[in-house]
C-alpha cells in the first residue's frame, strides 16, 4: 500500500472547542495512542488551534505533555478563567473594547505551554491567524518554525494570536526576537479559515508531491449553528447589534463551506473514504462561543457524545486506519531512527 500523508483539522469556535477535544479523547481511547503520534499534520484555528498546540507540545522526555482528556479537562476548569462573567465590563464592551480581559487568557496559555517554542511541536502543525497592519493571512508552520529561527516564536503566543476572535478579545502584538523583523498585530484565524482543512491539505499537496501518495483528512468540527436570524429582527439592527451575528455567520458558513470543497477534492464514496468530517448540530441555547457555565459545557460535552454514537462507523474506521498508518509507518522506519 502506498504512503498515506494524515492531517488532522480543527475549526474554530471557542469553548465548543471542548467537542473536538472529546471526540480526539475517545480517538485515544480506542487505539491507545498519543493523536501527535497519529498524525502527519495537525491544523487548527482558534481554539482548534489552541487544542493543535496542547496535543503537540513535548515534556522533558520528548512524549506529549497533555493527552486529549486533559485538553477537556481544560475547557471545563478553565472556561471561566478565559471567559469571566462580569456583567458590567461585558455591558460596557458593546460600547468600547473587548469583551474579555487578556489576563484570564493568557495566563492560562502561558501556565499550559511554559517557554515551549513553536519548532518544539512533537508533530509538524499548522496555525492560522491574521495580521492586522500587513492586511493578510498569517499561517504559523512547525516546519518552517524548524528550519528559520524568524518563524519560530512561543506557543502561547501562537495560540493566543489564532483565538483573539475580535470582539472578545484584543489583538495580540508579538515581537520577534530579531530586533529587525517587524512585530504581527494578529487576530482570530477563523476571519478567513475557520475550517483550516483545506489550507491544511494544500500545505500536504505542497510538501508531498509523489503522484501515489495518498492523503487522509479527518476534520472535526465545533458544532453546527442552528439558530436562525429572522428578518424582521435583522432589518433593524446596526452596527452594535450585528457585531456577534454576523461573525457566528461567518465563522460558521466558512466552516461549512471548507467542508463542501473536501467533499469535492476528496473521493469520500471510495473505499476506504479520503475524507472524513465530524459534526454534530447545536442547540440555539448552546451555540455561543463564550458560554463558560457549568450547563452549557454538560450541554456541549452531551453535543460530542451523540457525534460518537451517531457517527460510531466512521470513527471506528478512521481509528483502524490510523493505527494501521503508523504502524505501516513504524516498520518503514530507519532501524534508530
């Protein structure tokens, strides 16, 4: 069988990043493997990218440092950490600045990662951001974090850059350490690339170009809106009103969207699939992305149970095929390699 390149992709969507957290849990569970072992390529954006960071960042004896259950022990103890509740800032936030303070975030992001850089990844990852003064997408590579030290920065940073979604959170300015590069004003990746499969399998085209090699994506989604705007509310909103809405839209039509070009990329009816998406639907109540209460994260972690079970064929054949991949991939190894 031919090599298979295997990417990993996680969309954006903030605390309902708990649901792709426990869905790589049950991954792990079932095959008894790290998911940075499984894996070729992982790309997140936002809190996908900040679940990306945490499966691939080392301890001291090069394993993991967090497996996937403690990625979702993370939305669970710390959400109201990132996301106080705190009814007067949030009401004088519609007005003037963020929604959320930086100091819950990044002092979560700085106490999980510590000074890991990002060319420590224990498997090659892809994070998107947007630089606000350069105009354009940001895409942070471990590979190219690897070979040149001006691409390489900190992990917290990186994830803090991919999840600062405007309006919830402010910009994060990072200065390289080479006095001569100028700094990135970044925002939320999820701008342009909620759902980072697509950038994810371009990234693989680009790197592996062998016409027989295969590629396996699995992309794993934060939860589908159901919640609808009806006319006669929108055509009275302004610019206060829309400022929420309309990024849930766009977050959440960019998402499906990725997903519809896969399905066409991707031969989804061959056997075995190239493509595989798990997605569940919220309920209106539940699909906010900073609804840190204790109901809602039970009501998202019960939106990653029906995946499982409703999706228990694929996820059994994407497990298979992933321990098969690294296996396959172990016996062709260089003997000490």
């Amino acid at each position: 069988m031919n090599d298979c390149v295997r990417i990993l992709s996680i969309d954006g969507g903030g605390i309902r990043g708990i649901i792709p957290a426990m869905l790589l849990a049950e991954i792990e569970r079932r095959t008894g493997r790290p998911i940075a072992s499984m894996f070729d390529l992982i790309a997140g954006t936002s809190t996908g990218g900040l679940l990306s960071l945490g499966l691939v960042v080392g301890d001291d004896s090069g394993k993991p440092r967090f497996n996937a259950s403690d990625m979702v022990a993370l939305y669970r103890d710390e959400a109201q950490t990132i996301f106080p509740r705190n009814f007067f800032k949030q009401a004088l936030a519609t007005f003037a600045g963020p929604k959320y303070p930086d100091v819950g975030i990044d002092g979560v992001l700085q106490s999980r990662f510590g000074s890991a850089r990002l060319k420590d990844a224990l498997t090659d990852v892809l994070i998107t951001s947007y630089d606000l003064e350069r105009g354009e997408a940001i895409l942070f590579k471990s590979r190219e974090a690897k070979l040149d030290s001006h691409q390489d920065f900190p992990m917290w940073q990186v994830a803090r850059g991919t999840s600062a979604a405007p309006t919830y959170f402010s910009p994060i300015k990072i200065v390289p350490d080479d006095p001569n590069s100028p700094y990135l004003a970044l925002i939320d990746g999820g701008v342009y690339a909620n759902n980072p499969a697509l950038t994810a399998y371009a990234e693989a085209v680009k790197h592996h170009l062998e016409p027989d090699t295969r590629i396996l994506v699995v992309s794993l989604g934060t939860g589908a809106l159901t919640h609808r705007i009806s006319y006669e509310d929108a055509v009275r909103w302004g610019a206060l009103e829309w400022a929420v809405p309309i990024l849930n839209i766009l977050f959440d039509e960019g998402s499906a969207g990725v997903d519809r070009v896969m399905r066409r990329l991707l031969d989804v009816a061959c056997d075995p699939p190239a493509y595989y998406r798990f997605q569940g639907d919220l309920d209106p109540s539940d699909d906010a992305m900073d609804n840190a209460s204790p109901e809602n994260i039970h009501a998202l972690q019960n939106v990653a149970e029906s995946i499982i079970q409703d999706q228990a064929e694929a996820l059994d054949a994407v497990c298979a095929r992933l321990v098969h991949d690294a296996e396959e991939k172990t016996k062709k190894a260089p003997a000490g390699g």
